[in-house]
C-alpha cells in the first residue's frame, strides 16, 4: 500500500514537471512569434468590387428615353404646326389666283411679296372666303335651276302624253325649247340686279306658269317685276314671245325712278331679243310709244324689240 502511494506521487510529480516544460516551451514560442510579427508584421491586400443592379441601369434608361420621347413630340409639334399653316397659305394663294383667273399681269413674285404681310395675308384671305361663298351661293342657284328644268321636261311630257285635251282648248302651253331661253335670260337677270343693286342670286325670284315665267325682284327702295312670255293667248290682245313690265315701283320718287327705267330697258332690248323675245309691254308705270315701233290695237302700250 505505502509503495503505491509513493508511486502515485512520483507519477504525478512528474507529470506536472512535464507540463511545466510544455507550457514554457509554449511561451517561449508565443514570445518569439511576437518579436517576428513586431519586426515585420505581414500585409493585407483589401479587394473591392462594384455592383450595379440590373433595375437601377434600367431605370436609367427608360427615364432617358422618356425625356428624349417628350423632346420629340414638342419638336414634331410644332414642326407640324409650321407645316399646317405653309399649307392653309399656299392654299390661300390658290383660291386667290383661281379667283383672279391667273396670275395676271401682277406677277408670282409680287402675290409671294403680299404674303409676307400678315395683314395683307388676312385680307385676301376675307376676300377668297366672300368669294367661295358666292361661288357655293351660284352652285345652289344652279342647281336649283337643273331642278327646274327637269320638272319642266317633266311637265312637257305630261302635257304631250295627255290624251284628255278638249277640242275646244287652244290655249298653248310653254315648249322645252323656250323654258330653256328663259332660265338664260333669268341668269343674266340675277346679274343685272347684282351689278346695279348689289343683290345676290337668291335674292331674285323665278315663278313658272304654262305659258312663261315670272321674274321679281324686291330689293332696297325698288321693286320690279317682269312676266316672260312665249304664248300670250290674246292676254290683253298682247302678241307672243313678249316681255311685259308689270310692276316697276321705286322709293324715291325723283328723276332717279327714270334713269332706273331707262335701264331696265335697255337691259330688255339688248338680251331680250338675244334669247327671241320680240315685244315689250310696259304695264306700270305708264309710257306711250310712237307708232313706228307700237303694235296696235293693244290694251296696254306695246313696242317691238327689233
């Protein structure tokens, strides 16, 4: 027992011994260690990458995109607006020539001049505008008149496919042929009153009867009012293919109704035997014609054209 003991503490003086050794082996390895890392301590290479995330490029782009978009859009605006109002002047000077009938003895490079003036530009442009709607005005007119030619026809054929005429009618009735003189003489009618009182063609007004027509014309302090005839049928012992002035009134009541008067007729005597008219009544107001050119017997005064 007593030589167990004594190898147990010979054992474990001896290891502590050894653990003593190691630990300062130990220490004596750390120390050194430490004077080398002192005396040339190691360096440390730091690498840095940079990163752009994929969403930040892209917005990038899609805001310079946006911005170049909108850049655009003005830009072809008002390259757009530029080119609107080239057009609407060049259209402006062609409606002007066509207006004129060409160019003229004005010149190309004096009609460009004009446009260089915003003013100027304004006032042909009024002028162009008044014009197009005379234009549409005589547009309407003419239709209207193709309308009444087709009733006319219309009414001709009626008249000579009807079989219930009576033996004891003679009265004759307005030809195809006629009515087409009077829709001329109308149109040249529609002038007169346009130069001479400043009407337009709607203001004059054509009735149709059977044998004829009605001019009238009610304007500013004058009214007139002529009735076209191819067949009077013994209507006041009045001949055929007769002009009558049934009503000539005007507001004034001076020298001017006179001249007014003149005028009218002459306007009859020129185009009313140019479409084969041959006589003139005069109905109001009164006149009284020479016997070389009155046609007796008569009941309202009555001349010859030709």
């Amino acid at each position: 027992m007593k030589n167990t003991a004594e190898q147990c503490s010979f054992s474990v003086t001896e290891n502590a011994e050894q653990i003593c050794d190691t630990v300062n082996e130990f220490k004596e390895e750390f120390n050194q260690k430490m004077e080398d890392f002192k005396a040339n301590p190691p360096v440390q290479k730091v690498e840095t990458t940079h990163c752009i995330a994929s969403e930040s490029w892209q917005w990038y782009l899609t805001l310079g995109l946006t911005i170049f978009s909108t850049l655009l859009f003005f830009a072809m605006t008002f390259w757009q607006e530029g080119r609107i109002e080239q057009c609407r002047i060049s259209d402006i000077k062609y409606h002007y020539i066509l207006m004129n009938g060409g160019v003229g003895t004005v010149g190309l490079d004096s009609i460009e001049s004009w446009f260089n003036d915003t003013k100027k530009v304004k006032q042909i442009e009024a002028e162009v505008r008044a014009y197009e709607e005379r234009v549409q005005e005589t547009v309407r007119a003419l239709d209207q008149k193709h309308r009444l030619e087709e009733k006319i026809n219309e009414l001709n054929t009626q008249s000579q496919n009807s079989k219930k005429m009576t033996a004891t009618n003679t009265n004759k009735t307005l030809s195809t042929i006629a009515a087409h003189r009077i829709e001329d003489l109308f149109d040249d009618f529609c002038i007169y009153i346009a130069k001479r009182y400043g009407a337009s063609y709607d203001d004059a007004i054509l009735d149709w009867n059977c044998v004829g027509a009605t001019f009238r014309y009610f304007g500013r302090n004058i009214h007139i009012q002529l009735k076209v005839w191819e067949y009077s049928n013994g209507h006041n012992n009045l001949p055929d293919d007769i002009i009558t002035v049934s009503d000539f009134v005007t507001g004034s009541g001076n020298a001017q109704d006179k001249n007014e008067f003149f005028a009218l007729c002459q306007f009859i005597f020129e185009l009313g035997s140019h479409y084969g008219f041959k006589y003139l009544a005069v109905k109001t107001p009164p006149v009284i014609f020479t016997k070389e050119v009155a046609v007796p017997n008569t009941l309202i005064p009555c001349m010859k054209l030709a």
